[in-house]
C-alpha cells in the first residue's frame, strides 16, 4: 500500500491483480470454500461427540465394539479354519438340532457338510431334499453294503487336498469301519470326532 500526497493510500499494481482475481473467482469456487469450512466444523463436532466420556460409556458404543469383536473373530476363524462334517445317511439321521449341537462343539465354524448314500434307495425318504436345503452337498452311491461308508473313507483320506483349511472333521456314522477313517485323519493332523447314535443318544 501507498499513500500519496494528498493523504490518499494508493494499492500497488500487485495487490490490484490479485483483488481483481478475487472478484472474478466463479461462484462455485466460493460456495467450495464455504462448504469446506461447513464440513470441517462438521466433523470437529462429530469428533468432540464420539470422543465424549458421555459416548464412550454409552451402551451403543459397548454394543458397537462388541459386534466388530465378534465379527473380527468369526474372519479370523474363516481365515485360520474350518470345520466339515462328513454322514452316512444310510446309517445315522441328523436332524437340524443334532447338526447345531455338534457345530456348537467344534472351535472351529462348521463350513462344509457332505451326506452319502444311494439317494435311490426307499428307505431313505426324502432325506436328499431336507439335507440339500440345510446346505449339504450329496454325494451318491451304488447299491451295496457298506457302499456308502467306503465312499466315506476314500473321499475323507485326502479331505485336505479339496479343503486344506479344514481343521476338525466330524465322521457321522455308527458304523464301526468308520474308525479306520478316524485314525486317518488324526494321524493327518486334523481334531477328529467321531459320531454315534445309541438310541435317541449321540455319542460323540
């Protein structure tokens, strides 16, 4: 800024060209900078509320964390393993409160569950329709003894190289050859159980 003789300022040819930039700014700039200054006050606030002693000790912040615990949980477990389930439906009928229970047991969570058997066969009902709407995959047999439990073995033995996050196996069957499964897949390394009815009783 310059004064002059009369005692009036003067602006420099510099200061000129940048008042003259600022007149011509579009509109929109200047509603930028306004909304921008909104939104910065905006989030201030919204900070200062979430970090309130008030928030912090609400029963919402409690609930919110404890849901992103569980949920960070249950990725860790999809990401480190999984349980499957194998079941000889000609053998032993699960019913949807039997399948919980024995998910209930394993620390891992229960990704995969395959039902064989001769879906043919009368006997079996309408097994194949019930077990496909719980998310089984079914897997068929010929006729025959033991057919079944034989499929079971020879597809369970390199259970790892379809599913080789599997950490734990339940082998559904009361039949006693199953064992030879069992001790497979322990001596794999994996968390075997081995499940039977007795009765109206599972012996796990």
């Amino acid at each position: 800024m310059l004064a002059n003789n009369n005692g009036h300022t003067k602006v420099s040819m510099t200061d000129t060209a940048e008042l003259s930039l600022v007149k011509n700014l579009p509109e929109e700039k200047t509603t930028e900078k306004g909304l921008g200054s909104f939104n910065f006050i905006l989030a201030e606030e919204l900070l200062q509320t979430i970090l309130s002693s008030n928030w912090l000790e609400s029963a919402v912040f409690s609930q919110l964390i404890l849901k992103n615990q569980q949920k960070d949980e249950i990725k860790q477990k999809l990401q480190t393993g999984i349980s499957l389930l194998l079941l000889d439906a000609e053998n032993l009928k699960l019913d949807i409160n039997s399948e919980l229970f024995l998910a209930s047991i394993c620390e891992y969570p229960l990704q995969v569950k395959i039902a064989f058997a001769n879906w043919r066969n009368p006997s079996i009902g309408k097994q194949d329709i019930e077990l496909y709407n719980r998310g089984y995959q079914l897997i068929h047999v010929p006729e025959g003894k033991n057919s079944a439990d034989a499929k079971m073995i020879a597809f369970g033995a390199c259970i790892l190289r379809s599913y080789p996050t599997v950490k734990e196996i339940l082998v559904c069957s009361s039949d006693g050859i199953l064992i030879h499964l069992c001790n497979e897949l322990q001596n794999q390394g994996l968390i075997v159980y081995w499940v039977r009815r007795q009765g109206q009783t599972l012996h796990i």
